[in-house]
C-alpha cells in the first residue's frame, strides 16, 4: 500500500512537472516574479502546473489581479504577448510561448509572434550594496524582437497597466495624468487617499507610475482597457489622447497605455523598448519614537531626487547600467549556490527577490527639514502571515540573505526594534514581537501584548545582533544597546534550558512546554551573549555566560534524549507521541515517537561556537533520513506539514552530503510541482505537496542558509 500511494505520488509530480509546452530554466516555478520590488510593488505571474505569460493576467501577491497588457504587431497581425485581454471587435492572436527562465534579479520569456520571437525580460534589480537604487520602488519591462524566417518585419509592440496598481478596492475612484517629456509617465493614484492604510494588503496612498521613451515612433493614450487596446489592434499606433473622466476603478477600467513602432526588424534583435513600473507614496512608515510620539519616515532613495519625475528619470535611463549589474549580482549567485548543486542554486534564485522586497529602506529628516543621512532604518513587513512590522521571528529566517547581500541591511533592519526598546516603552523584560501589528503603522506595544514569543524573540535578538558583528567587525550595536541584550539574556537564563508553555515562531502549531528546539535557540543566546560580552571587554561577564551555556547544554542533553528511537525529541519527556496523520508511513511502522527538526543548531554552526557536541548533529542528519516523505521531512510530530526555510537550515546542520541534498531536492521538488500557484509558499504538505496558508513572505531568505 505504501509502494501503491509513493507511486501515485510520484505520477502526480511528473504529469505536474512536465506539462508545460515551452523550455523552463531551471525549472517552471509556481509564480515567476515579474515586478517585485517592496510590499507594494509585487506582481507576479502565478501559473502552477503551467501558465505562459500570455495566459493569465499578473496578480499581487495576494492573487487579486494587478491589469499589465501587452500586444505586438507583425505585418499588420495582432498578437497578445502579456495579460489575458478579451477585446470585443478586435482581432489578434496569442503567441506562443517558446521558453522561461529566472534568474535572482530577472525573469525572462520568449515567445513566437508569428514569423517574428518577442524576448519579454523583467528585471527587478537588487542592488543591496546601493542603498539609493536599492530603495527606489521601480522595476523593468524590457522587450525586443526578432525576425526567425530570414525575412525583414513591420514590428510595433504595446503595453498598458490598469488603475489596479494602486488600491486593494476595485470600487475606488482613481485619477490620472501624462507626462510628456523625453520620458512618457502615465501617473495614476485613489482621489481620497487613506496615509499610512491598506487594504487588502494593497497600500491606500502613493502614486504607481507608467514610463517609457518619448523615442521616435512612441505613441500613448489614457482610456477604457477595451478602447485603447483596440485602438493598437487596429491601428498600429496610438492617439495621444487623455480620458479625463476620472471614475472607479471596475468603471469601463481605465488603462494607460504606450506602443512603440519598432519599424522594419531583421534577424538581428532589436534594441529593447523599455517600459518602467513603479508605486511610490510618501511618507511610508510611521515610527514610535520616545514619549509615544510618531516620526513620519521616507523612502531612502527620496533624499537624493527633488521630484518623483527626477527619480524615474534616473532609474529609466540607468537601464543598461542595471541590466549589466544584474546579470554580475546573477553570475555570483549562480556560481555561489551551484557549489552545493544545481537544485541548491535553482532554489536561490526563486528566493532573491522575494526576500528583499518585503524591505524598504526609509530615512528621517531633520527640524530644518533637510534629510538626516545618518538615520537609516529598514522597515519589513511580514507579507501573507499576519501583516506585522519587523517582526523578528520573520528577520530571524531571513537573516542569511542580509549576511549575502549586504549585512548592513540587516543592521539597519535590527536598529528600529532596538531603538523602541531602548526607550523604555516596551513593558516587558524579553524582546518585542514586532514594531507594530500593521504594515506601515511601526508604533510598538507598549501596553507589552505583542505575540508572545520571549524565548523565540530575545534568543533571535541576540544571535543575529552577534552575527552581524563577527560579519563586519562594526561593534555598534553591541556597546550601543548592551543593556538590552544583557537584559534578553538574563531572562534567557530564567527561561531557556526548560522553557514555560509558549510558542516559538511556528506559532502556527500552537503553544508547548518543554520544546526542545526552543530550548537550544535559548542556550545559543546565552553562549552568543558570552561572545558579546567578550567582544565590549567584559571578560567576567562573558566567562559566566559561557559557563552558563555549557552546563546547559549537558543538562539539555539529558532532557532531550529520546527512549524510544535515536533522535531528539519535540518535548522533553515526550517519547510516545504517534505520528497521527501519516497512515501506513514509515514513521507509524517505526512505532511511538516523537521529534521535530532541531533547526535552530544552525545558529551553533553559523556563530562558530560549536557549543553542541557533534554526535547531536550526526544523530539528527541520520534520523532525518528515516523520516522523509515524498515533498519533504515534518516540521515536527504533531502535523505533517513542513517549513522550507527551516529544512534549508536542518540541510545546513547536516553531517554528511546524502542528508544535505535530501533536504534541497526535496524542496526543489515541491517548487517545481506544480502543487501550488503562488509565490514561493514555505509551509507545505510533505505527504502530498499541498500548500498551506503562507506566501510571497521574506522568510525564503533563509534558503541562503548553505
């Protein structure tokens, strides 16, 4: 029976796997970034088992529809290339989608128009190490064409986005107006703007901003989606006309549109049309700062362009210079990862984009009202679980992609949690959840009920405000903000070694006493502290420390073994939990046990502090193997869903290459299945591959982990 369900699993994942009709490198992810800058600007391609470019219409991360259309003409025949239009009285084509690939900045499609290949690229830059490119919230569309038969073409391409872009309500009314300079922006935004609110996860203020060439042969129009459309169709061109009947957004959907005349194309690809996508609101964050009082905070970039059309001139006419820094930022990753292995490296890419746009990089300004260059802080939002910001349960997984990218960006991320609580605020002696309960509102909790999480939070506090500073010898944070994280360490002491009823960040699973991974988290604390201590040059501190963590680690030892199998158990004492959701599994038939994976040893090993005896980790790598179901290896005993982040990080652990790429090819296996149709979702099903609730979310940052 067991054989027969492994087998029907096995058919299931290859009919998903193979049932797109066009070349996918490295393989055909559930959701292709297409514009993935920050939480407000993320839109995606969501496909499945296989949806090509022209097949569906781009959707926020959420899945509501964000319109972005896209046709070309050739020798006077319509074809659609972006979008799923329906145009009443006009006639075109889908062309047919020949290959996709993704890389960590770009996600490319060529698809055939007839005698003519269309190369369809979306660049969504990482520039890490430039906090002004990294902050401006635009990405690209970039399209060229050429002739395949030997034969010289009529080409004209067009492209519009909708009012969607800029509200979570399709009932709101919307306005708009064109630019026309040497660059055409299409500008469009809510009449009643709602500062610092969202709905439906999409932000209530701000402008999205549509921009190309005012080159030759560049034409453009403002008007309902099926006019417009049907103007190119049948024409070739546009009018240059404005509809000023500002109205809702569902009313005869508005769009804003370009077309290009590319004129005769040859075998040879054309230079590419480039159109620019971008949402841009200010201010963006509200930040509590001493005394209850609010500071309104500013996009980074913001600080270097006097006018929002300073900025998209900047970034448009950057194009090639981005193009050619992200195809280097594209060779490192691919060249890093791939020394795991190929899957390792094809995960990373998935995950680069993700993780970084869930951040915007924000600065303050001065009483004259000048910018203060010297305040930067990075604000997240946890994107799909709950809309918190900079929660630290969220940085935590995320942090190997900060210590890849750029560290600094994981110092600035850290500086607003520790900032608030340095100011006295925050009631309670562990570390605060998050900055505030929703995205953008960052106005902490000082009534003190934030989530729950004193372990999970002061033991991540610790260990990632270590990490930063053994990454980069800047010791600011460690002698700026001692006192708190000495303060987190002594409740880690109170609470660590055998941790009350709580939960951890998978809160998901709900609360448990006695975990035994919760526990490890909280002695790595300790020890890091130790470290701390040692680095700020109090050596007596630290060598207490120390102790401290080596006595309890020979205690947890003890606590944590299991009587009934050689592993870890999830709870001490808990040796004879069944396995109840797998029917005829392998672990049923091994009998009770219990156990979860021990992912939070990867903080042992990425602090160097090897405070865990090595037997521990070569007992888990073998257990894990044991274990394994058909899309991964349980979180723990008591569901049979996984976290990827987690299992990338349980890989790091691994003693041995064969548990290693267990762990990777199983994820690869679940992101290319086909199974789900969002963004790269990090808590699955290991039996059967389903998705479960989370997607879009920074946490794949921590596929970084190897």
């Amino acid at each position: 029976m067991y054989l027969l369900l492994q087998l029907i699993t096995t058919l299931v994942f290859s009919l998903a796997v193979h049932a797109v009709s066009w070349t996918a490198t490295p393989f055909n992810p559930a959701a292709f970034p297409l514009a993935v800058r920050t939480p407000y600007l993320s839109a995606w391609l969501q496909q499945g088992a296989g949806a090509a470019l022209n097949d569906v219409w781009p959707t926020f991360w959420t899945g509501q529809i964000v319109g972005w259309a896209g046709f070309v003409k050739v020798d006077g025949k319509a074809y659609s290339f972006l979008g799923a239009p329906n145009v009443p009285g006009a006639s075109f084509t889908k062309a047919i989608q020949k290959s996709s690939e993704f890389t960590a900045t770009r996600s490319t499609f060529v698809l055939s128009a007839g005698p003519v290949d269309l190369t369809v690229t979306f660049l969504s830059p990482v520039e890490p190490t430039d906090l002004v490119k990294q902050s401006t919230p635009f990405a690209y569309m970039a399209v060229s064409a050429a002739s395949k038969d030997g034969v010289s073409h009529s080409v004209q391409v067009y492209s519009d986005i909708s009012a969607e872009w800029v509200s979570g309500d399709n009932s709101l009314t919307a306005t708009w107006s064109t630019s026309v300079n040497s660059i055409i922006t299409h500008q469009v935004q809510l009449a009643t703007q709602s500062v610092f609110n969202e709905f439906n996860d999409h932000t209530q203020y701000g402008s999205a901003y549509y921009s190309t060439s005012n080159s030759v042969g560049a034409t453009y129009q403002t008007a309902a989606d099926v006019v417009a459309r049907a103007q190119f169709i049948n024409n070739g061109r546009l009018p240059n006309t404005l509809d000023t009947n500002f109205r809702a957004i569902q009313n005869n959907w508005p769009v804003f549109a370009f077309a290009h005349d590319l004129g005769t194309v040859t075998a040879t690809s054309t230079s590419p049309v480039i159109f620019t996508i971008g949402h841009l609101r200010d201010p963006a964050i509200s930040y509590i700062v001493a005394g209850g009082q609010t500071q309104s905070r500013s996009i980074y970039s913001l600080s270097q362009f006097s006018t929002p059309a300073a900025m998209i001139s900047s970034f448009f006419n950057d194009f090639n210079n981005a193009l050619s820094r992200a195809q280097a930022f594209d060779t490192k990753v691919n060249n890093d990862a791939s020394r795991i292995s190929a899957d390792y490296a094809a995960i990373v890419k998935l995950s680069i984009r993700q993780a970084l746009a869930a951040t915007e990089i924000t600065i303050s300004k001065n009483n004259d009202g000048s910018w203060n260059t010297n305040d930067i802080i990075v604000f997240m939002k946890e994107i799909s679980s709950d809309g918190n910001v900079n929660t630290v349960d969220v940085i935590f997984p995320m942090w190997p992609a900060l210590l890849y990218s750029n560290p600094v960006l994981g110092k600035y991320l850290l500086e607003g949690l520790f900032r608030y609580q340095a100011t006295g605020q925050y009631p309670n002696k562990w570390s605060v959840h998050d900055l505030g309960s929703s995205y953008p509102k960052a106005l902490g909790h000082n009534d003190g009920r934030d989530e729950p999480m004193p372990v999970e939070e002061s033991g991540n506090m610790v260990i990632m405000a270590l990490s930063y500073a053994q990454k980069t010898g800047d010791l600011s944070h460690l002698t700026q903000y001692f006192n708190l994280l000495d303060q987190w360490t002594q409740f880690l002491i109170t609470d660590s070694l055998i941790p009350a009823n709580q939960i951890s960040t998978d809160d998901f699973a709900g609360p448990l006493a006695n975990q035994t991974n919760l526990a490890i988290k909280g002695i790595i604390g300790i020890k890091a502290m130790s470290q701390i201590a040692q680095l700020v040059g109090d050596t007596s501190r630290s060598a207490n420390y120390s102790s401290i963590a080596a006595d309890y680690v020979n205690r947890w030892q003890s606590l944590a073994a299991s009587s009934t199998g050689p592993h870890l158990t999830l709870s001490y004492g808990n040796s004879s939990r069944y396995f109840d959701h797998l029917i005829l599994s392998r672990v049923t038939l091994m009998g009770p046990c219990s156990w979860g994976l021990s992912y939070n040893l990867y903080a042992d090993k990425l602090l160097k502090l090897n405070l865990f005896p090595a037997s521990v980790y070569q007992m888990q790598t073998a257990w894990y193997k044991t274990v394994a179901q058909s899309f991964g290896v349980p979180l723990d005993t008591r569901h049979t869903y996984t976290k990827s982040d987690w299992e990338t990080w349980t890989a790091g652990i691994a003693t041995d290459t064969q548990g290693r790429d267990m762990f990777i090819g199983l994820i690869k296996k679940w992101a290319s299945s086909g199974l789900s149709a969002q963004p790269f979702g990090d808590w699955y099903e290991t039996t059967n591959g389903q998705p479960e609730g989370f997607r879009a979310r920074p946490v794949v940052g921590g596929h970084l982990g190897k």
